[in-house]
C-alpha cells in the first residue's frame, strides 16, 4: 500500500474544518494530520509534521492567509497549498494564484473534487476548482488589452474618491456595470487594489481630463 498524503486542515470555523476531515479521511489515500484554528498555530503544525498539502482557509486569524502562504513559500516549500475561500471575486482569486499556490477552490466544493485536487497538488500538479476556473480562463484573454474610453472613465472617477454608486450616476451606468468594469480593470493592468488604479490614473494623466475629453 502506498503512502498517504499527508494534510495539515487550516480552517478557524470548526464545523467547516470538521466537514472538511471527514470528508478528506474518507478516502483510502489522503490523512489529516493535524487542525489549525488560526495561521500562527498552522505554521507550527507545518513544522512539526511536514504535510504534503497545506489546505489553508484564507481569512485567518493571528496571521491571515496571505501571510501564511508567504512563510510556506520561504521556509516550507515541500508543502504544496491549496487555498479555500468563500470570495466570489476575481481579483482575490488572481491574487492567491499569483502567490504561487498550487490549488485554489471555493469552500463549496464537491467533496471528489477537492479529494482530487489535493491528489494533483501532492503530485506537484496544479488543481483550480471547477466553478472558477472558467472566469480565470476568460480573464486571461484580457490581460494587456488597451483600456476602453468607459474603462479610463471608471479609473477617473475611482481615483477622484467616487464610489460605485456614484460613477453609476456620472456616467448614467448601473451599479452592476461599474462593478464589471472595475473587475475587467484589475484584470487588465494586473491590479490588486484601489491605489493601483489612482497611481494609473495619475500617471496616465487621466485626472486633470474631464470625462468628455477622454479617447
């Protein structure tokens, strides 16, 4: 019989972290051997027991999810980690990936699926759940794309202080499209955060144009 997969579950909810053991000690292949409540006591147990995966939740406490990853990648690189997040939004989910994560999925995932990811990642293979995988793709083919007339609006106003409300009623757009907009921003420019976007629109010279004088 082969060896298991050995994984440290870093999840501060117990009913979550709870689910998710039993769910991984069902298989025949893959143990958890050792339960974070938060990031300072799941960098112990990665010490301390040298897990294949890391299944790591990324709102911690003590020491957030992030800053986790960050020791892994310095001090523990042999354990591969999986991030689980209930964040629905792209820019969170390129953010872990561009830390060097070999697997990524919402905490809604199928119980074979996750099961198979930590498989592929122990492998040294890289695993993204199903229901992001198609927006991750997608947001792709927008990388490096010139931004529209609209999207240099939307980066205006964000660096004026507006808020989406507010640049829905500007432009006469809804909330909903600003959102998107703001989305296919990141994407574009590889942006992380609303400073990004007012560096850009400084340095671009977008905020001494009014809206109409935009091309």
């Amino acid at each position: 019989m082969s060896e298991k997969i050995t994984v440290v579950l870093a999840e501060d909810h117990a009913l979550v972290r709870a689910g998710f053991k039993a769910i991984i000690n069902a298989t025949d292949d893959i143990q958890v051997v050792g339960e974070a409540e938060d990031g300072l006591e799941c960098l112990e147990f990665i010490r301390e027991l040298n897990p294949k995966v890391l299944l790591l939740d990324l709102s911690m406490p003590k020491l957030s999810g992030v800053n986790v990853i960050g020791h892994i990648n310095s001090r523990y690189p042999e354990t591969k980690v999986v991030v689980l997040t209930a964040a629905e939004t792209l820019s969170v989910w390129r953010e872990v990936l561009d830390l060097g994560v070999k697997g990524l999925a919402m905490k809604s995932v199928h119980p074979k699926e996750i099961n198979e990811g930590i498989r592929r990642v122990a492998k040294g293979e890289s695993f993204i759940h199903s229901e992001i995988l198609p927006t991750i793709e997608a947001s792709e083919g927008l990388k490096n794309k010139p931004l529209s007339v609209r999207e240099k609006q939307v980066v205006k106003l964000v660096a004026e202080g507006l808020k989406t409300k507010e640049i829905a009623e500007k432009l006469e757009i809804s909330d909903r499209t600003v959102s998107k907009h703001r989305e296919n921003l990141m994407t574009k420019m590889g942006a992380t955060s609303t400073a990004e976007l007012t560096n850009y629109a400084n340095q671009s010279g977008l905020t001494r144009l009014s809206l109409d004088e935009i091309q």
